[in-house]
C-alpha cells in the first residue's frame, strides 16, 4: 500500500470509528456547535439559484444536499464520499437523492457546473504537515478538471491558538500561491464567517474585457 493510500484509509477508518459511536450526527463527521448553515452559506454564495450540477465532493452524511433543498432547490446534487457507511446511509436517509463512493476525485466521470469541497482536509492522522499538502494539491487539482465553472473548498485556518495533533491548518499564503499558479487566478477568499475557518471559491471562467480590464462575464 503507497503513502497515499495508507493516509486516506487511516482517515477513512477515524470517520468510520466516529459513525460506529455517534450515529447519523455531526459528530461523525468530526464537526462540533451545529455551524453547517454558516459554512455552506459561505461557501455557495457564488453558486446561482438556477439549473445547475453540483458535486459535494466528501459530502459525509448529505447535510450540503438537505441546505441545497432549500436555499438552491434547482441545483442537481451529486454527493461523493470515501467513507462506504457515509454512502449506504445517506441512500437510505435521502432516497432521492444520488450518491456514489469514491476515493479520489479521477474516480469520477463527469464533469460538473460547481464542485463543493467542506471538511475534507481537516484531518490529517498520518502524515507531516508537508506531505498532507501534496495530497491537499493533488486532490484540488483533480476536482478543478472536474468543474466547469467553480470549485469551493474551505480550511480550518492556520492562525489559531490551538491545533488538534490530527488536525490540519492550511497556511492561507501558501494556499494562494497554489491556486494562482496551478488553478486560476480568478478566486474570491471569505474569512468573514467564523474566526478559525475560511473558504475559497476559485473560477473557470479567466475571459477579460480588454477595453475596460475588467472580467467579461460574471464567474
């Protein structure tokens, strides 16, 4: 088994652990305070109320799926998870809806208008902080071939006062300079809805309106 392989399987089996205690709850998901509305609010505010395809890339127990219902009921919702428990649940919670399991996001075969990614790097039981971020990397650039229009992935932020020994921080610099250099540099970064996350909303569409410099058309 690669290094790669050992790391996810050893932060599938921390959720699987977490479901066995908790049950179909934001705790086996390894969330606490009931903040979901806030950091999907954050993170779908460029996503418009119109016909469109979203992919919930680690979409856990569906709870992006239930939001979407009400506050973007057009969209099209795939969700997309590597905790096989996440998937049989969710299918048999939210029977109308579409989820598949999958371990990395070149397991998937289609493309997408918007790709949502909520909590997926947070937990890092196995790795150097140095080798989670090539995994950070290789899995943003995968989900962004998948997208036609945007990609919106959220962190937990690296100036806090206390880091969890398995949790993972994503230096906001380091993160930028990525996104600029190996994704777009049409992106918008929120840090106005909680003090120790933030989001990122990174575009496809780069198209400038030469006479005025300015984007030609909305993201």
């Amino acid at each position: 088994m690669t290094g790669a392989a050992t790391h996810l399987h050893s932060t599938i089996a921390t959720y699987q652990q977490a479901f066995r205690e908790h049950g179909r709850s934001e705790a086996a998901l390894l969330w606490t305070k009931n903040k979901q509305a806030e950091r999907f609010a954050a993170l779908c505010k460029a996503i418009p109320d119109t016909s469109t395809t979203v992919l919930d890339y680690g979409c856990g127990l569906g709870d992006l799926a239930v939001w979407l219902s009400t506050h973007r009921p057009r969209a099209v919702y795939l969700g997309a998870d590597a905790v096989p428990e996440f998937i049989a649940n969710n299918r048999e919670a939210l029977p109308g809806l579409t989820f598949t399991h999958v371990e990395h996001p070149d397991f998937l075969q289609e493309s997408y208008d918007h790709v949502v990614c909520s909590g997926v790097f947070n937990l890092n039981p196995t790795k150097t902080p140095e080798a989670h971020w090539q995994y950070v990397q290789d899995v943003l650039l995968a989900l962004f071939r998948r997208t036609r229009k945007s990609l919106h992935v959220d962190f937990l932020a690296h100036d806090v006062d206390y880091k969890h020994p398995q949790g993972y921080h994503q230096d906001l610099s380091t993160l930028l300079s990525f996104v600029e250099r190996q994704l777009s540099r049409r992106y918008e970064l929120d840090r106005s809805y909680m003090p120790y996350e933030y989001c990122v909303s990174i575009f496809k569409n780069v198209e400038i309106e030469r006479s005025r410099n300015v984007y030609a058309s909305p993201p």
